[in-house]
C-alpha cells in the first residue's frame, strides 16, 4: 500500500496579498483612520477656538495664555513616542483605539477646569493623547497600502488632520455664540469616544504586525478573506513577509539603538532633523500668520481670510504630495521644500489677489512637504519597531512646533519688516530641502530603487 504524500502547508507572502485590495476594504480602512485623524485634528484646535472666551472669562494676558498652548505640544512630544511603543507591543489598532478614547475623555474632561492650573494639567495629559493617534494611524495605513501607493494612502488619509482644523473652526463660529466655550469641548469630546469604538469594530489589525507571530494564523485569514474576497487559503497557511530580513537576535526586543543600527546611524538623524526644521517654519507661519498680515496692512477679517488660504493649501498639498511621489518617486519630493522656500520668502512682497495666491501656494508646498515626511517615515523601517519609530521622529519634531512660534514672538517683538520676517522664516525650509534630497540619496542607495514606494525595508 503506497505511503499517503505528506503535503506541506500553503506558504503566503503578507506582501502579496496587499497588493489587491478589495475597494471596499481599502474604503473602510482609510474612512476611519480619516475620521479619527480629523477629530484629532479638531481637538488639538479646539483650545485656540476657546481661547478668546477663556481669557476674557478668566481675566488672563495672553502671555499667560501661552503655557496652555505649549503644554498641549509638549504632550504630543511625548505622547506620540510613548504610543508607538504601545503599537508596536499589543498592534496598531489597539494603540489607536486607546489613544481616541483617551482624546475624548481629556477634551471632554476640559469643561470641569475652573482655573489655569486644572487646565494646564488637563491640555498636557490632551496632548499625550492627541499625539498617540498620529504613528498609529499612519502606520496602520501604511502597512496595508499597495505598491505604488503607499505615499498616496497615507498623505490622504492625513489630510483629515487639516480638515479637522478648518470644520473646528466653522463649528466654533456656530457653536460659541449660543453655547459658550464649553461646547466646543463637549462636541470634541463625544465624538472621539464615538469614533474610537466604532473604529476598533471596522478597522482591522494590520497584518504585517499580525505575521510577526505565528499564532495569528486564523485572525490573519479572517482579514485576508476581506482583503480578497474570494481567495483560497489553507486554514494551516503559513504567513511570510518576504521583503523583511528577520533579525531573530533582536525580533522582540526593541531599543533606542535600533533606530541608529546599520544605514539608519545616518538616515534617522536626518529624518528628525528634517521634521525639526520644517516643524519650526509651518508653526511659526501658524501661530503669527494674522498678526504678519494685519502689520503688513491687512484688516483682521482680510488676515483671517488669507489664513483660510493656507489651511486650503496645506489640505491640497496633502493629497498632490501622495499622487506626485507615488507616481514620480521620492526624488521630486525635494521639489516641495525648494518651492515652499521661495514662495515663503516672497510673500512679503505680494497684496492683493496676488498675496492669497501666494499663501496658498505656501501651505501647498510648507504644509506638502510635512506629509512628505510623514508618509515616508515608515518606509525605511521594520515592522517590529515601525510605530515606534515613527512615534519618536513625530515627538523629536515637536521640538520645532515649540520653537517656531518663540521664533516668530522674538521677530515680531524687535517690530523687522514684514518682508524681512518671512525671509527669515523660508532659512529653515531651505535647509529642510536640503535634508529631502540628502535622504533621497540614502533611499535609493540602500532600499530598492524599483520598489520605491513598498511599505517595507529592505537590509
């Protein structure tokens, strides 16, 4: 009686399957973390909507106001790092789950403040929150982006970040007059909370964090079976990721050190010095936009209106940025900073229709070339520690939203002409050009050229 053939499990490379996503999958995928970055982005706006309300109610300078906003940017400093650890741990949409809940909680939480001291505690523990949903989310995206679309997933998913600025200010011009400044954050609390549970129902684990473990077999065929409906997969399947190199010394044991281990000594220093310097320009041009507008001759509705222009740019620059690299690749990124710089230090030297024309083009290209940084981040590291990693370079370039607005306060305080303050502002954005093409150069040296926008590294 002849021996029955042994078969060996089905083999199947993760990669792979992300390559054709069913359209509904990659619409839930990117709906969700859209939303849940949108209301992210309004909650980290939401205390300058109640600012004016708030100082006038607390009889507070707005010097004294100053700290509050710092504590919510020191908070994303660490929250982001500290949620990327946390990702890389228990998975990206846990991360993420926790980090909305905990938006909405410390938003809400905000209407019991009754005094400077409360809410500065409650916008630091805010921040830490609001930072965390940003490498989840990226990350989450990114690992289930296709070839040749992954700048795209990512940028445009993002740009709910910008959308959350501007439907936060519309809200906020709706809601203050009729309900005072705690509506803003009873709405910015609420909805978090919503969002983050059904988020955790819709979005699934990413798969990449799935196959680093083997005992993930049934969870990681119940998402295949979404990804490509109709696929046959042997319930034994056994899931690889073939363009990672497994390290099995280090698989599971992450540390600092590896962010700096091989070619990254040299492309992680860039990356957060490149986060850091456009950081300081884009924050800068956001905190002191209308009060360089209105020096320079405008009225206040006229500054409000060209500010509107930039957040408008900054949206349109987030999705050009994902259609222009993913088609073109990373070399024409360096072409954003180069712009922005140019157009950053002219815009002194414009009026009219001309000056919107131009702030627009400035958020297109200042705003585009920080969602450069963020779609790409994730490209040049490993699963094991890639939200972590993107956590930390998203916390270091916190440390630039701290010092532009102290810049812009220092130029404007020595009263230098308009046109000499936005000179001074495009110097960082030069420099941010500079790194671009410098981490451009390391990519296509040490990862693979033809597959420039794969969502994985290649040792």
């Amino acid at each position: 009686m002849p021996e029955e053939t042994i078969q060996k499990p089905q083999r199947m490379d993760v990669v792979e399957l992300l390559q054709k996503p069913s359209r509904k999958f990659a619409f839930n995928l990117l709906f969700w973390t859209f939303f849940i970055v949108t209301l992210d982005g309004f909650d980290f706006a939401a205390i300058s909507f109640a600012a004016p309300d708030l100082m006038k109610e607390w009889h507070l300078s707005p010097k004294a106001f100053g700290v509050i906003f710092s504590a919510g940017t020191i908070g994303m400093m660490l929250g982001a790092p500290l949620f990327g650890y946390v990702g890389d741990k228990i998975g990206r949409k846990k991360s993420l789950f926790i980090s909305t809940m905990c938006v909405g909680v410390t938003t809400g939480a905000t209407i019991l403040a009754n005094s400077l001291d409360i809410l500065l505690i409650l916008r630091f523990v805010n921040g830490i929150a609001i930072g965390g949903v940003l490498p989840g989310s990226i990350v989450l995206v990114s690992e289930y982006a296709p070839k040749g679309s992954g700048v795209k997933w990512v940028s445009g998913m993002f740009t709910g970040y910008s959308v959350g600025g501007i439907a936060g200010a519309l809200l906020a011009s709706w809601l203050l007059p009729l309900y005072g400044w705690q509506s803003i954050f009873v709405v910015g609390g609420l909805l978090p909370i919503v969002a983050g549970g059904l988020g955790y129902l819709m979005l699934p684990e990413s798969i990449r964090f799935l196959a680093l473990k083997p005992e993930n077999r049934s969870e990681i065929i119940k998402i295949a079976a979404k990804l490509q409906p109709g696929l046959q997969i042997d319930p034994n399947a056994e899931f690889v990721m073939l363009d990672e190199k497994k390290d099995k010394k280090q698989q599971g044991k992450y540390s600092i050190k590896l962010l700096f281990a091989g070619v990254l000594v040299l492309i992680t220093p860039l990356i957060w010095s490149f986060y850091i310097i456009n950081s300081v320009a884009l924050y800068f041009l956001k905190a002191w936009f209308p009060v360089l507008f209105v020096s320079g001759g405008l009225t206040p509705s006229q500054a409000a209106l060209a500010t509107a222009w930039f957040s408008t740019g900054g949206m349109i620059g987030g999705l050009s940025v994902g259609w222009v690299m993913d088609r073109y690749g990373m070399v024409l990124g360096t072409i954003y900073p180069l712009l922005g710089a140019i157009v950053t230090a002219f815009l002194g030297f414009s009026s009219g229709i001309g000056m919107m024309v131009m702030v627009f083009l400035c958020g297109l290209t200042v705003v585009g070339t920080q969602y450069i940084l963020t779609a790409c981040t994730p490209l040049f590291y490993p699963t094991e520690y890639r939200t972590q990693a993107d956590g930390a370079a998203l916390g270091i370039g916190k440390i630039g939203a701290v010092l532009g607005p102290a810049l812009g306060g220092l130029l404007v305080a020595l009263q230098l002409p308009t046109q000499t303050v936005f000179f001074v502002v495009a110097v960082p954005v030069v420099f941010g050009a500079i790194l671009c093409f410098f981490l451009t150069r390391m990519y296509k040296r040490h990862y693979t050229v033809a597959e420039e926008s794969e969502n994985g590294v290649v040792h």
